[in-house]
C-alpha cells in the first residue's frame, strides 16, 4: 500500500504531471508512464485504470498489482518526482509479472527522459 503522503489525489496534480514541459514519458502495449519533477517534498504516484481495462475486477487487480509494485520501488525514486501510470486495455489480460516487468522498464526509461 502507498502511504497517504505518496499519492496523487487531485485531479489538477494529474493534470500537472501530464502536461509538464519537464516531463519524461515511455510507453508500452499495457502501461505509459510520465514522470514530472514537483515541488511536493516527496515523491508521489497516481494510477489511472479505465474501464476500458476491464470490469471492476479485473481493474481492481490491475491498480494493486501497480501500487504494490509502486510502492516497493518508492525509495529508488529521486526526491520531489511525480509519477503516473496509466493502464492500457491490453494491461487487464496481463500476468501480474509483465506487469512488473513493464512497469520497471518504463520507469527507468522515463526518468532518463525527463528533463
């Protein structure tokens, strides 16, 4: 679980880690990542899971797959970064270790492309 202080909440804070100039992006067939500096004191995750993913159970497997993975990979992230990770269709019939591994590789991948 994440704790509260390391969430995205709000939809500007999303919003923000999108839309940033200073941000790094990679994408995969089942998950994008953006990550974006911030000027919270630590660093934050947001998930976005549609409906288009699946139905409520195959979402809800999806979003504790990611925070699971989020939050064991929280210390290895730079100090004041936001993270999103958006789930594509493809991500609901995924085993929960592509998933990781997908996760882990696109993570690197955007923090070497933020500016």
């Amino acid at each position: 679980m994440l704790p509260t202080n390391h969430r995205l909440r709000d939809s500007a804070d999303f919003s923000a880690v999108l839309r940033s100039r200073r941000s790094g992006r990679a994408a995969g067939p089942r998950l994008v990542v953006t990550v974006a500096t911030s000027e919270a004191e630590s660093q934050r995750v947001g998930l976005v899971v549609s409906k288009a993913v699946g139905n409520a159970v195959v979402r809800n497997r999806t979003k504790r797959v990611l925070r699971h993975r989020m939050a064991a990979l929280l210390p290895s992230l730079p100090d004041q970064t936001d993270v999103v990770v958006r789930a594509n269709p493809a991500a609901g019939t995924a085993a929960a270790s592509e998933l990781r591994h997908d996760l882990d590789g696109l993570l690197s991948a955007a923090i070497k492309r933020r500016r």
